[in-house]
C-alpha cells in the first residue's frame, strides 16, 4: 500500500476525532524553553512529555502487532528538552514508516476492545491532546509564552 493512501486515511480518521496539529505545537514550545523541569502537582512535565513518547511507541508497536502493550517501555532516556524532542521527532518518524505498509482495513486489540483503524487513530488522538492540553496549563501556570494557536483555540 503507498503512504499516500494510508496517510489520506490516516487524515480522514483525524477529521473525525477533530483538528490537531498539537505535535507541531508541543515541538515549538519546547524548542522555545517551556518549562519541562518545574514541577506542578501532577508531575513534571518532562516527565509527562516522557509518557507521550513512549505513548507514541506503544501506539507505533500496536501498529505493527495489532495489540496494545502498556506493558512494554518505549522511551527510558533522559526527560531533557533535548533528549525528548528529538524522541517525539523519532516517534513520528517511526509512525510515517509504518503507515508505509500499514493495511487501514485492520483492527488492533486495545485493552481487549478491538477496534477499527479510524477508532484507534481516533484513540491516539485524545490521548495525545489530553496531554498537550496539561502542557499548555504547565507552560501557562509558569508565564511562559504558548503557540498562537493555543491561545486563540484554547485561550491558554
């Protein structure tokens, strides 16, 4: 299958769980020095950026295996900015690869409910977002500066 059509798949499956360009959005504030090692009640965000990444990993295995395994650690390196950014560009690049061959017409097992592509991409999604929403109360709570697009579709 060619990744035109996977991605043209993908996209759709985003359509319908809603807009997000959250990753692009989470990379810039992170290049731009959110602050990834202050710690609010819920954890350091460097920490919940951590989980994201492995998040991703565990999404990309599923993928590939066609189970979800929060079982199996995706990232164990450092929770610098650095270290995380380019574990997130990773993770994104690893995902592109595997759309290259991934067949939308499977169903991955998540937490014994099997889903459809569309409803899983749709589960990455939220759970992605739920996680750049807390980043953006962290980055706000701090007085650190969020994305444009933050503050005009979410007022943070």
């Amino acid at each position: 299958m060619q990744r035109t059509g996977v991605l043209t798949d993908a996209r759709r499956a985003t359509e319908q769980c809603g807009r997000s360009d959250g990753n692009r959005e989470l990379q810039k504030l992170l290049r731009v020095g959110a602050p990834h090692d202050r710690r609010p009640r819920a954890g350091r965000p460097g920490r919940q950026l951590g989980h994201v990444v492995n998040a991703r990993g565990v999404y990309n295995a599923a993928l590939v295996t066609g189970k979800v395994d929060w079982t199996q650690r995706h990232y164990t390196g450092p929770l610098t900015r650095e270290a995380l950014l380019e574990a997130l560009e990773g993770k994104q690049r690893e995902f592109l690869t595997i759309l290259d061959t991934f067949d939308t017409s499977s169903s991955i097992d998540f937490g014994g409910t099997v889903l459809p592509f569309d409803s899983f991409a749709c589960e990455m999604v939220h759970h992605e977002a739920i996680h750049h929403g807390q980043w953006s109360v962290y980055a706000s709570l701090a007085g650190f500066e969020t994305p444009l697009s933050w503050r005009t579709a979410w007022k943070m």
